[in-house]
C-alpha cells in the first residue's frame, strides 16, 4: 500500500514521564512537510544516553517523548525539495545534523551544527511542531532522531544515504555509539602511532575508543572499569590490559601514572561521572597529556586549575568530531571495507516491542550493545 502523502499508524515506545517503563503504543506519523524525510526504521541501537533520560537526568527533557538515536532505516517518502535522499535509500537519522550554513557547519574544526538539539532538547522540528502524536498528545523527539518507532520523521539536514550493500542491522550503531567513540580516539584526540592510551569506561562508546585508538596505532591501550566482565571484549578488540579501581587501595590515576612512567599521552571519559572525568585529566601526562571527555553529565566538574597549566589539554565532542553528513557515509563504507568490525559491539538482538528488557540487560552491565530489529 501507497502511504506517500498520508498519516501512518504504527508501533512506537513512547516515554510518558520519567523513572517509567517504555510503553508500546499506537501512535501516527504525519507526512514529512518541505524539506523532511520520513523513514521507516530498520534497526536501532541502544544507548546511556537514552537511559540518561529514562533516568530523569536531562532536566529539560520535554515528555511525552520517543528515544532512540542509533538507528539506520529506509526512506519511506520525501517532502517538497527534499534531494540529498529518495523514497527507498538505506539512511542513517543524524543526531548532530549538518545544514551545510551555520558558522557550526563552516568552522573546519568542529562538528556543532547550531540547528543541533543538543543542550536544548526543544524535540519538536524547525517549525516549532512535531509530526508524532499518540492517544490525541503531541509527542516530543530526541536528538532531532527517535528511532524507537515504526517510523519516524527527520530534516534532511539529520539524515544521510549510506551504501545499499550495508546491513542495516550492522551499520545503526554508526547513528552513534560506534562513531563517538571512535571519532574521539582518532578524530578528536588524535591519538598518534606509539603512543599510551586509557579509555575509562568499557560500554558501547569506550570500546569504540579503544577500536579508535587500536586503528591509530597506540602501542598500550589501558582499559579501565569497574566492571571486570568487560575485560575480556576489551582485550579482543585491542586493550592491552585492564585495571578495576575496585582492586587498587590508591587512586586509579595513581595506578596508571606509575604504570605509564608520569601519565598517559591519551585519556577518555566514556562513563558521565564528573570524579572520573577529573580522573582522567590526572592520569595523563604534565607537559603534553590530552584528555577527551565524552560521558554525559548534569554534574560540574571541578579541579585545580595547575592542572591544565602543567601543559595538559581537556577536549570534550559529540559524535566523536564527525561532521555528520560529510562523515557517516565513509564510516559505512569502511564497515563493508572491514576498516573495522562492529560485531563484537552488538551482544545482544531483541524485537523492538521488547526494548525494556535491552534496558534491563544495560542496567545489569550484560550487554554492550543491544541492537531492536523491527
Ligand atoms: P555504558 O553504560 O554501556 O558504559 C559505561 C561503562 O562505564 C560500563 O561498562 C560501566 O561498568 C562503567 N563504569 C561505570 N561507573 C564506573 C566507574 N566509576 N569507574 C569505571 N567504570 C565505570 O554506556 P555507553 O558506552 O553507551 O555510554 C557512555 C557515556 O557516553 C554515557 O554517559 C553516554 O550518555 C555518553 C554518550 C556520549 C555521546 C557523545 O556524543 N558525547 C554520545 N552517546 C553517548
Ligand atoms: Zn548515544
Ligand atoms: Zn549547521
């Protein structure tokens, strides 16, 4: 059946407030006006990120919503003047968008498009409305994405074709786990061959890293978690050992500045915790040690500012640096090339109508990746 121009009914996990289980719904997806796309989703991943909000730790998060942001799909239609994608292409939805025209978009050096929803989680589409709405509600998207649908509808500024000979099932954790890491180690920090790296964190972004780092060709990559069941995916994926603060009396940055003769050229916060973002900058180098923090947290952070002075330097990045229209198609193509593997991310698969029991495998530190198949 032809649903081009009409409203479509279909299953979504839509969040009705915080602190609460996903629940399935019926909800519709109006059609794309100018200039959006809607997409009929594929495979999703899922992310702390979206925990983060389920948790109620994004305070400015509108409800109700649908979450989900590391999906890839299949273009279902096109509003008017739409060209970069046609009804039928294999997408990735974009959580940093790429309009092509702000100083964001201009500047060589970073990635921030300032159409981004980041920081202001508006949810809702440049014209201030939403094409979601369930039981007669209007609902709210996140990071300009939702993937927990059915179908969704997105800018075309936060979407991109990718290569028709990709799996899609594979390539959703590109929409954001796999690239924020990733990116971090190679694009960010810019990890150089021979140097020492520690990646504190072992989920879905810090093992993404330690890929990163591997590929740039880092001769120690240190692991660090307090978790100890992630050491083992760490090691196969290029760790070259991994501490558990939980083992050590003194304070791991201590641990790994006697380990590493002064400190670590390299540093990453894949966790959110502002103590172990501290952590991380004490742990590399004085003189020439880069920190990037990556973790996502409502907290602030304090230190002494000798610290820095001592020659360090903090970065932080979404989406790993990437600029999202320009970049995402490569990291497709370096997939099909096995640039890189993503299947040792992706530990678990699950129906979408079960997303809840992905969230209970995250909250139980089983899985890495979950991956919802529709
Ligand atoms: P996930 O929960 O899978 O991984 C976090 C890991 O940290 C787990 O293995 C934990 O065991 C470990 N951990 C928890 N506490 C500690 C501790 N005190 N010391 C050492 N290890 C600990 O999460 P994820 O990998 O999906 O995401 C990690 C963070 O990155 C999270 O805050 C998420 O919101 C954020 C993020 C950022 C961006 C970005 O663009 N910057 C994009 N997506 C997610
Ligand atoms: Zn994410
Ligand atoms: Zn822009």
């Amino acid at each position: 059946m032809n649903t081009t121009g009409k409203v479509i009914k279909c299953k979504a996990a839509v969040l009705w407030e915080p602190k609460k289980p996903l629940s399935i719904e019926e909800i519709e997806v109006a059609p794309p006006k100018a200039h959006e796309v809607r997409i009929k989703i594929v495979a999703t991943g899922i992310c702390r990120s979206d925990d983060h909000v389920i948790e109620g730790h994004v305070k400015q998060m509108k409800f109700p919503i649908i979450l989900g942001h590391e999906g890839a799909g299949i273009v279902e239609s096109i509003g008017e003047g739409v060209t970069t994608v046609k009804p039928g292409d294999k997408v990735i939805p974009l959580i940093i968008p790429q309009c092509g025209e702000c100083r964001g978009c201009h500047d060589p050096n970073g990635n921030i498009c300032h159409k981004s929803d980041f920081g202001k989680y508006r949810g809702l589409m440049s014209d201030n409305t939403s094409r979601l709405t369930c039981k007669g509600q209007v609902v709210y998207n996140f990071l300009n994405t939702s993937t927990f649908t059915e179908y969704t509808v997105v800018e075309e500024m936060c979407v991109v074709k990718i290569n028709d000979d990709v799996q899609l099932d594979k390539a959703c954790v590109i929409g954001c786990g796999f690239s924020t890491g990733y990116g971090s180690a190679v694009n960010v920090a810019k990890v150089t061959p021979g140097s020492t790296c520690v990646v504190f964190g072992l989920g879905g972004i810090g093992l993404s890293v330690v890929i990163g780092c591997k590929i740039a060709g880092a001769a120690k990559i240190i692991g660090v978690d307090v978790n100890s069941d992630k050491f083992e995916k760490a090691k196969e994926l290029g760790a070259t050992e991994c501490l558990n603060p939980k083992e050590f009396e003194a304070p791991i940055h201590e641990v790994l500045l006697k380990m590493t003769d002064g400190g670590t050229n390299y540093s990453f916060e894949c966790i959110g915790r502002p103590d172990i973002m501290v952590s991380a900058i004490l742990s590399t180098y004085a003189g020439s040690g880069t920190t990037v923090i990556i973790g996502v947290s409502a907290e602030e952070i304090s230190f002494n500012p000798m610290i820095l002075l001592m020659g360090r330097t903090l970065k932080g990045a979404i989406f790993g640096g990437f600029k999202s229209k320009d970049c995402v198609p490569q990291l497709v193509s370096d997939l099909i090339s096995e640039k890189f593997n993503l299947d040792a991310l992706i530990t678990h698969r699950l129906p979408f109508t079960e997303v809840n029991k992905g969230f209970e495998l995250l909250h139980k530190g089983e899985s890495i990746r979950t991956v919802l198949q529709f």
